[in-house]
C-alpha cells in the first residue's frame, strides 16, 4: 500500500476557537475558595479578571455560558488596563529626603542606623536646586494639568524643617507637598505652616498606649514618644489632610481592634497598617507569623466595618482599601506596592540629602541600587540605568511561586528591597505572603457582601469604573 505525503495547504488549518474553558483559546479561569458561605471566586490570572459565583453553580460556569461569553467581550479590555498598569505609567512623584538622620531609633527602620544617628542635612540651597530640577523634568514629562508630588521622607525630615518649610513656601504653585514624620516636631507652629499650605501630613503611632506603642518607637536615649505623638494628634484633628501609620509587628499585633477604636475616637481621616518591611535584621528580630498578623490584622478591619455601621463614619485602612481596589477598580489605587513591578523607579523614585537617586527609600543605604545622582546626571538617564531596571524589570511571572497564583496582579508579590536584602535574589518573594492572600480573600467576601463603601474613603468612586465582574452567577 502506497503512502502519500499530505501537502502543506496555507490557511487550513483550525485553532481552536475558546469555546471551552480551561482548553485550546479558551479562558483559563481558576477557582478560589474565599471562605464565603455562599460565594467562590472565578479568576484568570493574567487579566485580572473576575467573577464571585454562587458555589452551587460553578460547575455549569465552567462548563461555559454566561462567565465565558462576559469574558469573551472584556478580556481585551481587562488585558489593556493591567499592561498599563504595570509598564505605561511614568514617575510622578518623588520621596524626598532632606536629611539622613533622625531623632528616633525605631526597632524596624529600614535606613541604617550610622546614617540616622550621624548623618547629614541637604543644605537650604541644594534642597532649591533639587526642587527646580524635578521641576522642570516634570513639567516635560507630565500633562500641563497634573501636579508631581513631593513627599518629605525620613529619616526625620523636620530636623531639616527650616530648608523644608522654604521649599514648600517657594515651590507651593509647582508640587503637592507631603511630608511623613515621626510627629515629635510637630509643634503648634509646625503645624500651622503644614496645614495653611495644605501639605499632607503623615505620622507613626503603633499602639493606643504608651506600654506598647514605646516597645518600637523610641529615641536614642530609649524613651518612648507616645505623649508627644498624642499631643501632635490633637493639633491635627479637624485638617483633612493627615494620617496616621501604624507598623504591624509581634510588638503590637494584638492591639489593632483597640488601635481602630482609638483612632476613630481621635477622627483620624485615614490610616494606614502596614505589616513591617523586614530589609534590615533588627525587624526580623519582631517579625510575626503571617497567621498571627493576619488574625489580628482582619479583626481590625471588622471592627473598621462595625464603627461604618454605628456611626457613619469610616476609618479607611489604606493598605487593605488599596487591595480591595485592585480587585474592583484598579486604576483607583493610590498605593503601587500591591503591583508587579512595584511602583519603585517606575512610578515614584527616592532622592538622598545628597542628590543620590534609588528606586524607592527602602533602597537608601544600599549602595547597590544607587542608579545615579540628581546633581550630576540627568533624571530620565538615571531611570534606566542597571539598578532601576532591577526594580522595575522584577515581575510576579518570574517569582516562584507567584506565577502560578491566583491573584498574583492583587498583591503584586511586595516588596522588592525586602527579597533582596533577606534573600539576595530580586526574585524572590518577600517575608509575607500568606498575610497577602487573606487580605484578597477578604476583600472579596466584602464584595460578595456588598459592604465596599465600609471599608473605601467618601466618594472613592467618583469619575471611576469598576472592573466587570458577574456576581451571583
């Protein structure tokens, strides 16, 4: 019997069609328990897209139908948001900071302690040159309508106060000014220059009292701060445009429902409670289980939810509020650590007392990351260069095991200068993970419970869309 070759015939032949899903072109949608009694999600993990589903019905949800044919339609869409999310935004603010010391030795911080106890201040007349730098670079950056930020960072940037508050008089018309302190200089003058200029104003407190909140925050000579914060708070209270950090730690963990209560008696705007960076090793050293701190951590933003419903008034968590926008409006964060690459070099760059550029201030006092010099070379070079590129070329699709998660675009695999400097290896995930997927289990059941505006800032949703998600399916 003869055999004959087939010819190769262009044009003939069939790829599948993404009928199905899970198979061929199809979606891949993977199925997440989220701890809800009534709801399981739909993810794909590429886009971002998302859907809550009746647990009863998912089986005929991936059998195709009505989640398939809604993704079919939205999934370009999906795809272009996140691609832009992640590589097309361009630097629009900067964390800047006057000076390299600081009146306090935290337990956590993450700059080195030589340069914070003996370190320098950027001179009143650097500090006009740096702001006039990042002036014009911006102006040939950004639209006419869009304003950079400056964030005053620390170390303390109030040791530096009079060059500070100079800058902000000068270069008010230029920049949104912010600063972030460790408020024990806030002093009634202080505060009144801040607020009639209408910087943002930043603070730290740990604990609603002085036993534990001076276990982490204290000063050289090892006396907590915790009266002198409390004393900054009441000159604050009333300005919109102030809020408080709090650092989970081991130290603290356990007083994060009072810690809400506190706050909201207090009328803190806004808040944020971040779980510690372990970059240095004296943080490690009161690092807690991402069990425990998830515990503690959700139980405060129950209680958050709790005062929404007695009294009308929330207390945002910003961190977590950040990830509940990362899954139903993204283009509303407001923070970019939850994002792969992080905001670092990419969307925001750190500027030392002495002109040194780093991708983010996590980085300062590691030499390696120094991309160049504010003074010496010019901005967009600097981006480019070896140690930015580190940063803003570090992708969840190159991390083990976050490629082959779930919500790997929800939490964005943080924090890069933590991986690096506990695990030498930019790919590598960070001290936390586990923290990070409850958080987004979380928030979805917010969703499935239609309690999103307890948790988001008055009007978060103005001028927004929210991402497409079938709910109830």
């Amino acid at each position: 019997m003869a055999i004959t070759k087939n010819k190769s015939v262009t044009g003939t032949t069939a790829p599948s069609r993404g009928r199905f899903v899970n198979t061929g072109n199809g979606p891949t949608f993977q199925v997440i328990d989220i701890g809800h009694a009534d709801y399981a999600a739909v993810i794909d993990p590429d886009t971002a897209f998302w859907s809550l589903v009746k647990r009863e019905k998912l089986a005929d949800v991936l059998s195709g139908g009505a989640l398939s044919s809604a993704y079919a339609k939205k999934s370009h869409q999906f795809a272009k948001e996140m691609n832009n999310l992640r590589f097309g935004l361009k630097p629009s603010a900067v964390y800047f900071n006057p000076t390299e010391r600081c009146n306090m030795n935290c337990t956590y911080c993450y700059i080195p302690e030589k340069m914070r106890h003996d370190g320098k201040h950027m001179q009143e007349k650097k500090l006009f040159e740096a702001l006039e730098i990042l002036k014009q670079y911006f102006r040939s950056t950004l639209p006419k309508s869009s304003k950079p930020q400056i964030i005053f960072h620390g170390a303390e940037p109030l040791l530096n106060r009079d060059a500070v508050f100079a800058g902000i008089e000068a270069y008010g018309k230029d920049f949104l000014f912010g600063i972030q302190t460790n408020a024990t200089l806030l002093d009634d003058a202080a505060v009144d220059f801040l607020t009639s200029h209408d910087v943002s104003i930043g603070i730290s407190l740990d604990a609603p009292t002085a036993r534990i909140a001076d276990k982490t925050r204290k000063n050289w000579d090892g006396q907590g701060t915790f009266k002198q914060v409390i004393a900054a708070m009441k000159r604050l209270k009333g300005y919109e445009g102030w809020s408080v950090i709090c650092t989970i730690s081991i130290a603290n963990m356990r007083q994060l429902t009072n810690l809400v209560d506190f706050f909201h008696e207090q009328e803190v705007p806004t808040c944020l409670m971040n779980i510690l960076r372990c970059t240095l090793p004296p943080s490690r050293s009161i690092k807690p289980g991402d069990e425990q701190a998830a515990k503690y951590f959700l139980a405060a933003l129950d209680r958050t939810c709790e005062l929404y419903q007695q009294t009308g008034r929330g207390l945002p968590i910003g961190n977590f509020a950040n990830i509940l926008l990362a899954i139903i409006a993204p283009a509303a964060r407001r923070l970019m650590c939850d994002i792969s690459p992080c905001g670092g070099g990419r969307c925001f760059f750190a500027l030392a007392p002495n002109g040194d550029m780093f991708p983010c201030s996590e980085f300062i006092g590691v030499d390696r990351f120094r991309g160049g010099n504010l003074f010496k070379n010019d901005i967009p070079a600097v981006l480019e260069t070896e140690p930015f590129r580190l940063v803003t070329g570090r992708k969840v699709e190159d991390i083990e095991p976050c490629r082959r998660c779930a919500i790997r675009h929800f939490c964005g695999s943080p924090c890069p200068a933590e991986a690096y400097e506990m695990n030498g290896d930019m790919h590598k995930t960070g001290a936390f993970c586990e923290f990070y997927e409850e958080q987004v289990r979380y928030a979805l059941r917010v969703i499935a419970d239609k309690k999103v505006d307890a948790y988001l800032w008055d009007g978060w949703d103005k001028g927004m869309k929210d991402t497409f998600a079938i709910q109830g399916v």
